[in-house]
C-alpha cells in the first residue's frame, strides 16, 4: 500500500491511526488539504474532482508532446481555449489529436465545458453546418461514461439522428475517439501497479436505424450497449416490440433537431421523450429553431443553457457560390457543360486508375481515411425519379457516378457512399438525404440541380462543402419560376445580386451572388449530344418523362415565396440589365476563367458589338416605300410625315438651347456672394420649422407604464435580461414562408379514412385518439402496435432480456441464454428419460454408464454433506 501515515494531537491521545489516501486518488502528493467537515461528503467530492480534473489537464499536455513532439506544437493547442485546458481524459485527448482535431471549433469551445459541469445542465445548441457540432457533444459523452463498458444492463446514452448515413458516420467517429482509452482498474487504491483494461471493458455501440433486419437489432440491445445511435422510427419499433425500459439513460443528444421535425418524426419523439427518466443531461443541436423545435425543447429540456452562433454567419465565409439561371428543358446541357468545362470532372472509370495504382489503395488503419479528389462533385435534386433519370444519362455520358436516396436499400447507399468516399466514383448524385451532418472530406463542388424551395434546406445542402477552413464551390440552376425563392435566399444571406464581377479573384464569390447564363453555342451543342445519347440509350427517354411527372407533383407540394419576390421577379424578367437565359447579350462571368477565358471574353464583346450595330441600324424607307416606284400617293404622304418631324425635332433643339438650366438660373436669383455665410444653429432650426414632435404630456400628471429605473434593473439583474430559455428562443427562432405554413396547414386539414369511412384530422392522431406512427412500408399503425416478432425471436434463441440494473453475464459479451447454464429457466416441469431399449445393440453399455453416473453422484453428495457437518 502506498499510503501515507498521519497523527495529529487527539492521534496521539487516543493511539488511534488515521489513513490518508487522497495522494492516490488525485494521482500526487497532496502538501495540504482544504479545511472542511468530516461528514462533509459534498466537499470532498468536489475536491476531488477538481484535483482529477488538474491532473488531466497536466497529464494531456504531456500527452500531445509525445504524439506530435514538443516542437511541432502548434498555436492554440495548450493552452486557454484548447482540448487540453478543458480536463479531457488523456486517452481522449490523445485519441482527439490522432485524428486530426488540434483546435476546438467555436460552438466546441463554448459546448464541451458546460456540458461537463457539475451538476448536468441541458443544452441547445445553434450552428452553422459544418461548424463541429458532432464533435461538441461526443466528447462530454465520452468523458462522462470514462471510456469503459459498465457491467449493468442499460443504455447510458442515446444519440437520435435522422437519417441513416448520419448515424453509421457518428458510429465510427465515436468508435475512433474511444479506440485506446487506458484506465486503470479500481481493484484497490493504493495499488502501486497499473492494471490496464481488457479488450472487454470498452465501450459497447449499437447502430438502431431503419433498413435493417430485427433480429440483428434484437442481439444488439440483449447485448447491453452503452450507447445506441438511433433514427426515431425504428427505435421506438423497438422500444414497444421489446417493452425495454430506458431508465438507464444518463445522455440524450437531439443532432439536427429540425430536420428531424421536418422528417416527420415528431410523434415517435414525444413518445421516446415520456419513457426517458427525468434525471437525464438532454442535448439539442440544430443549424436553425423552428417554432415547433423550441415548443419541443421547452417541453423535454429543463432550464436548459442556449449556445448560439448562427447569428452572424449563417454559411461559411469560405464557400463561393455561383448562380446560373437556365430553361427547364435545358438543365442536362448545363450540367453536362458544367461538369465538363468548369469542374473539369475527368471521363471513365475512377476505379480503373486504382486498379493501375494512379489512386492510393485504402489503409488498414481506419482513421487515415482516403480523401476525396478535388474534381469529385455531390449533386442535389429533387426527387428518387430524377436521381434514376440522372444515374442513367451521367453513366452513359461515361462518368463513374454514385446514387443515395430515402428508399435505397441500407446495404446499397452503404456501398455507393463508400465508392464515392474512396474515389472510385467522382459524381454522387443525392436528395436532401444527404443534406444533414454527413461530412465527405476535402468535398470542393455541390451543385442544387432543382433550386430549394427554402433558405434552410439551401444551407444544409451548401453546408457539405467548404468546412473546417478549406475552400468550396455552390453552383445553383435557377429556371425563371424559382427566382423567387432566389431573391428569398438573397435577403436572408444579406448579400447583393450581381450580374458581373469588377476583379478576377474570388472575393466577389463569397460576398455577393452573381447570376448568369450559360454561353448559348456550347449549350446548343450540349442538346444535340443530349439526342444522341438517347439513341445509345433508349431508356433514356421514359426515364425523364417519369422525372417530369415526378416534378411536377414536387412543384405541387413546395411552399411558396414570399409576395415582394413575385413581384421583384416579375420586374427581372423585364430589366434589361438582368441577363437571364435565353438572352444572347453575355454569360455568366465565372465562365470567363481559365485557359479559354480570353478567347470566350473575344467571342461575347464581338457579339455585343454585332447587336449593338444590328441595333442602331435605322431603314432609309418605310414599309410604305419599299418597292414602290414613281411617285406613288404612299410615298408622297411619308415623304411629307419625315419632313414635318424634321422639322419638329430642329425647333425643339432650338428651344432647349436658348433656355437657361435650373443651376444657372438659382445663381442668378441669388446674386454675388459677400463672404463665408453664417450657419444656422438648432434653435434658429427650431424657431423656423417644426422639426420636433409636439409633447402634449405634461410632467407633473403624466404616470408612465414602466416601473421607474426598469432598464437599469434589467441591466443588473443577473439573467443578462432574459428570465428563461423560452424568452432566448424567441430571439432566435426562424421561420421561412412555407415551411411553418405548410405544417399548420397538413396538421388542419382533414383526410378521407377509407376504413372508418369519415374524415379524419392529418396530425398523426384519429378519430380514437390514439397516436400514429408511419412505418417505412407508408402502413400508419398505433404508436403501441406490437407484432410479437421478439417474443417469436426469444423462443427462438433461447435468449431472455434482464431488467435494468441487473448485472449481465461475467466473462462472455454474449446475452444470457435460457436452459441448463443460464440464471433463469424456460421450462420448469421435470420429464423423466425413456426407458432403455433392452433390444438395443447397445443397451448393456448404456446400463454401465448410467450406474457409473448415479455411483459418482451419490459420492459427491455424501462428500457435500460431510464439509457442511
């Protein structure tokens, strides 16, 4: 035992000896110790989660030293603001820097250390996408469950996500930080030896999302999790089909909050909400706050702290955006022109070049992950209709496309999104699936085929691009029908529209939106090429008829814009500055750049000069006069009518020459001037023009409806001016026309049960009251449904299901299986065996065996009784 030895004087009076062992527990020799009570227990726990917390913070700076070496230290990693002055672990820290996180985001510096105060307080935190919001509550997670798999059966921590390729990217990132967490055992304090964990002491995951099979799912939470990672759907499926019990849970994380409320998921989440306990640390992270989201949040979250940096910059400061306004019929030319000429995607198959070695082969190690090419490109369109119709036009045009939409089979969207993320394709073509958190590295082009119909989605969608301080590009078609929801996207970024740019660097990109067309004769080739890939591929053409029907109902269920950008429009279209498609006065300037800039920049001025020449081209005869020979009663009239306005036009000239201008005849009037001119003061001002408002209030009978020095309290008081999180979000809530209205209007609106053959509300609640969930078949069944698969599974494999807080089985990962071996038993009636068959070949020997048996157990029991005498 390394313990220390301590007498004090009532020590030495009553021969009594004292053990100190607080030097183990804070990990060093303690000179001296607070003054506190005894039976003080509060203190000590404190004090001694402050020295633990000191200890991390030395042991990690020693810790990133090793890693990276004492002078390849960069600024702001130790220090005030880094992962090392917030208390982290060391193994979390050294987990952290292995995978390249060296400086915490904003929303990470102000997340991480609230999150792991003492006691547990709810967040709300607003962000921008691609700001680290992942990151800001995995690594509270993490530090509060020590990195180790706790021997009782319950979750401790549940993740919600909405949709399936957020959640398997959680999973490994969260696998990746806890790969190597070292803690010693607690076998006894003063242990001088370390023991290090075993490989079953780490943290136990589980990957609960729709796609899956049940059973799969059922094993892995009789495995006893620590931490499930879930879309909502399926994991409240789970929690009636399994009556589980989630008591247990310590960590609840709400990631991309409104997308999940727009997702339809509002129902299963209330009901997960009420079967969590109330003593749970809730978090909820979201890019924006809708009115429903902060309803939400005041319901399930107690006094939480909101954290919100979405106030200032809504995107990234590093992402350029460029918009190309084009016709309906035209968009596969454009995009076909754009891929080719601007993002210079390459022609064939990527994975021919890694089978050549020209591309690097994928690592053993998972966290040095290959990297994306700076030509791959992530395409956003509107319906699973347009993702078949592209797949198809793209792939026979000879790119190495990838597809992901809601419908695709799990196993499928798991294979095209790591095909894409190894660069064996360069093109994946999405729906706003892939809109929310799934982060592709070094992602440099995003291109919305079908503009959004909302500000938020256009910010989720952009937001795969341009993160973590690297550079990306936004492309964005705009038919004339979408420039509303452009000019709405305008005022809510707060940047100017442009047609041009005045330099040739990138700056304008970022801080203005520049609109224009493609150059006319490339896509008219583009169109030609079109027809001919639709002789190669004759699919081609009922593929895109079924993508017009399925625009079309789209069309019919997006929000509308708000009216002053109808009618801005409309004044578009007519502006003659505005240079949208269709026109062949210029092209979009991004178009100007590279090799063949100059040669484009030639062909646009002499077309410009052409029209301008076609333009100022004035006819010497009328219509009248063409072919008219002799004098003729037409062309003597108009020779008359040209005369007379010559003559109009000389005596107006005339007129306006001799008559004085305005400034000159101000001057006139005001005669020479005598010198400097004395300046009017405030009070000449006021004696000569009302200037001020009338005050009728009269002083002594006036009683004001604000508590006298009300504002000066306010400033005092220590709530900073808002007394709960419910006045902070209503700051900081967003609604955009559309989105909120279209809930409301679905939630009232009444919809034809063919079953109770009445009208029934769409809020998810009939006649009976009874709540509905919609499966991922479109079946809307009771938030209580169960269908037996478990029971059915559980008989199965012999496999029951401990309750919360029961130890699990010792020395096996396995859950605990019914019969012979197991703690509880399937059947407890006895049947006595067959009796032998004596016309067996075997029937003597079987005679043997069974007497040996019986004489051994007869022996064991007698010995048994003699040790209990």
């Amino acid at each position: 035992m390394l313990s220390k030895r301590r007498r004090t004087e009532s020590d030495d009076d009553s021969d009594s000896d004292h053990i100190d062992i607080s030097d183990v527990l804070v990990g060093k020799r303690q000179k001296t110790l607070p003054e506190h009570d005894s039976d003080d227990d509060d203190d000590l726990d404190d004090f001694i989660k402050t020295s633990i917390a000191k200890r991390d913070i030395k042991n990690g700076t020693e810790v990133i030293k090793k890693v990276k070496g004492k002078n390849k230290l960069a600024k702001g990693e130790v220090g005030g603001g880094s992962f090392q002055s917030m208390g982290l672990h060391p193994s979390l820290l050294r987990s952290l820097t292995l995978q390249g996180y060296r400086i915490p985001t904003p929303i990470q510096r102000l997340s991480i250390p609230a999150l792991l105060e003492n006691p547990p307080r709810d967040l709300v935190g607003m962000a921008r996408t691609g700001s680290g919001k992942s990151l800001a509550y995995m690594i509270p997670l993490l530090q509060r469950l020590s990195g180790r798999h706790a021997t009782a059966f319950g979750a401790r921590a549940l993740i919600l996500l909405p949709t399936r390729e957020l959640a398997l990217q959680l999973l490994k990132v969260g696998k990746e930080l806890a790969r190597g967490w070292h803690t010693p055992s607690a076998d006894h304090a003063g242990d001088g030896k370390e023991v290090e964990d075993t490989k079953g002491e780490s943290l136990r995951w589980s990957l609960i999302v729709g796609g899956e099979g049940l059973d799969e799912q059922f094993e892995m939470i009789t495995n006893n999790p620590d931490v499930i990672i879930a879309t909502p759907g399926r994991l409240l499926h789970l929690i009636v089909e399994m009556n589980l019990d989630l008591k247990s849970v310590q960590y609840v994380v709400f990631d991309e909050a409104d997308r999940l409320f727009e997702m339809g998921f509002e129902t299963p989440l209330n009901e997960i909400l009420h079967r969590l306990p109330a003593s749970r640390q809730t978090l909820l992270f979201s890019a924006t706050l809708p009115k429903s989201l902060v309803e939400f949040a005041k319901a399930g979250l107690q006094n939480p702290k909101l954290v919100r940096l979405d106030a200032e910059s809504k995107i990234s400061s590093d992402l350029k955006m460029g918009f190309f306004s084009v016709k309906q019929a035209e968009k596969d030319a454009c995009l076909l022109s754009l891929l080719r000429d601007v993002i210079k995607v390459p022609f064939g198959q990527a994975g021919a070049a890694a089978e050549n070695g020209e591309l690097p082969r994928k690592s053993k190690m998972k966290h040095s992950e290959i990297q994306t090419a700076p030509h791959q490109t992530l395409i956003f369109v509107a319906t699973k209709h347009h993702v078949e119709y592209l797949l198809h036009l793209l792939t026979t045009a000879n790119y190495a496309v990838s597809h992901i939409y809601g419908s695709l089979d799990q196993s499928a969207r798991s294979y095209q999104m790591d095909q894409f993320r190894r660069g064996l394709t360069s093109i994946l073509v999405v729906t706003d699936v892939a809109a929310r958190g799934i982060d592709i590295p070094v992602l440099e082009n995003v291109i919305n085929y079908d503009f959004p119909h909302g500000a938020r989605v256009f910010v989720h969608r952009v937001g795969r691009t341009a993160r973590a301080g690297r550079q990306g590009w936004a492309w964005s078609f705009i038919t004339n029908p979408e420039l509303p929801y452009l000019l709405d996207l305008q005022l809510f970024l707060g940047r100017p529209l442009k047609s041009d740019v005045s330099t040739d660097g990138d700056q304008e990109y970022t801080e203005s939106l520049i609109l224009g067309p493609f150059e006319r004769e490339r896509i008219d080739e583009d169109v030609e090429y079109i027809r001919s890939l639709d002789d190669a591929n004759h699919s081609l053409p009922i593929m895109r008829e079924v993508m017009r029907r399925g625009h079309t109902l789209y069309e019919r269920s997006k929000g509308k814009a708000s009216p002053p950008s109808y009618k801005r429009a409309k004044e578009m279209t007519k502006d003659p500055k505005w240079i949208l498609a269709g026109s062949d006065s210029g092209i979009h300037p991004v178009l100007h750049r590279g090799e063949d800039g100059a040669q484009q920049r030639a062909r646009v001025e002499a077309r410009k000069a052409l029209l301008r020449t076609v333009n100022a081209f004035r006819p010497s005869e009328t219509v009248f006069e063409v072919a008219s020979k002799g004098n003729t009663a037409n062309a003597t009239l108009m020779n008359k009518r040209r005369k007379a306005l010559q003559r109009s036009a000389q005596r107006l000239a005339s007129v306006n020459a001799l008559a004085p201008s305005e400034d000159e005849s101000e001057t006139e009037q005001a005669g020479p001037s005598t010198g400097v001119m004395d300046m009017a003061d405030e009070a000449d001002l006021a004696a000569v023009f009302q200037t001020r408002k009338q005050d009728y209030r009269d002083s002594e009978f006036y009683m004001s409806h604000y508590q006298k020095d009300a504002i000066t309290e306010k400033g005092y008081s220590l709530n900073d001016g808002a007394s709960s999180f419910a006045e902070q979000a209503r700051g900081a809530t967003f609604d955009l026309a559309g989105d909120e209205a279209v809930s409301d209007r679905k939630r009232r609106q009444l919809n034809w049960d063919k079953k109770k053959k009445r009208f029934v509300k769409g809020d998810g609640a009939g006649a009976d009251n009874v709540k509905l969930v919609k499966t991922e078949g479109g079946t809307r069944l009771p938030a209580t449904y169960r269908s037996g698969r478990f029971d059915e599974w559980k008989a199965k494999s012999r496999i029951s299901l401990p309750k919360i807080g029961e130890a699990e089985n010792t020395g096996s990962h396995k859950p605990r299986r019914l019969g012979a071996g197991g703690r509880r038993f399937q059947h407890n009636q006895v049947v006595a065996a067959k009796p032998l068959d004596k016309q067996g070949n075997n029937y003597e020997r079987k005679v043997r065996q069974l007497k040996k048996r019986n004489e051994s157990e007869q022996g064991e029991s007698q010995t048994h009784g003699e040790g209990q005498d």
